[in-house]
C-alpha cells in the first residue's frame, strides 16, 4: 500500500502486504505484514508474521514479530518469538502465543487400546 494512501477497515489477505501508508482497522494476513518506516497500522493485526519498522498502535498476534531499529510499538504483542534490533521502541506488554491443539490419538497394538497425545502442527 503506497504511501499517502490511508485505508480504514478489515482487509483479509493470502499473500504478504508492505504498508507505506495508514491502515486504521483490522489486518488478517496469512503471511507477512511489512510495516515501512513511512507506514503505520493501527488496530488488530492477525498474520504469519509482522515486521515493524514504521509506526503499530494495537494488538498483533504473529507468530514471529520483528522491530527493526525505526519501529515504534505500542499495545499487546501475541507471540513466541519477539526481536528488537537496537533503537526499535517498545511499549507495551507481551503474552504467550496461541497454543498449538493438542490431539488425541488411538492405536491399537497387539489387541490393547492405546491412547498418546501429540502436538499438532
């Protein structure tokens, strides 16, 4: 998204989005979310992963997030995997990511039930 573009909503997106300009709203990205030094986002973010190096005010859930050293972050971080290179800025607090499902498995050996739990992922 170009710079001097200002986009308020819910975009849901497949494939990586780069913002240089202002995103007021919610971002669904199923893969990476590259916030400019120019850009800012503020809202709820949900995607694979999110790189700040602009301006974030809000809720990211990611599975890996990275601000770089022009990022400026404020609110909630969702992740297991937070970086902050020298000089990104960080308010905020930080919780767990989602937990992956744990899934119940049944095998049969030798005539006997047996039951295991495996992490899904």
């Amino acid at each position: 998204m170009s710079q001097g573009c200002q986009v308020t909503g819910q975009l849901k997106l497949e494939k990586d989005l780069q913002v240089d300009g202002k995103i007021e709203g919610q971002i669904h990205a199923d893969q990476t979310l590259l916030i400019s030094e120019q850009g800012s986002v503020y809202g709820d973010v949900y995607a694979s992963r999110v790189v700040i190096n602009g301006t974030f005010d809000g809720n990211c859930h990611a599975e890996k997030i990275e601000i770089l050293s022009q990022g400026k972050v404020t609110g909630t971080l969702y992740t297991d995997d937070l970086s902050i290179e020298q000089g990104g800025r960080f308010n905020g607090e930080t919780k767990p990511g989602k937990a992956k499902p744990v899934v119940d498995i049944t095998t049969a050996t030798d005539g006997q039930s047996e039951k295991k739990q495996i992490n899904a992922s």
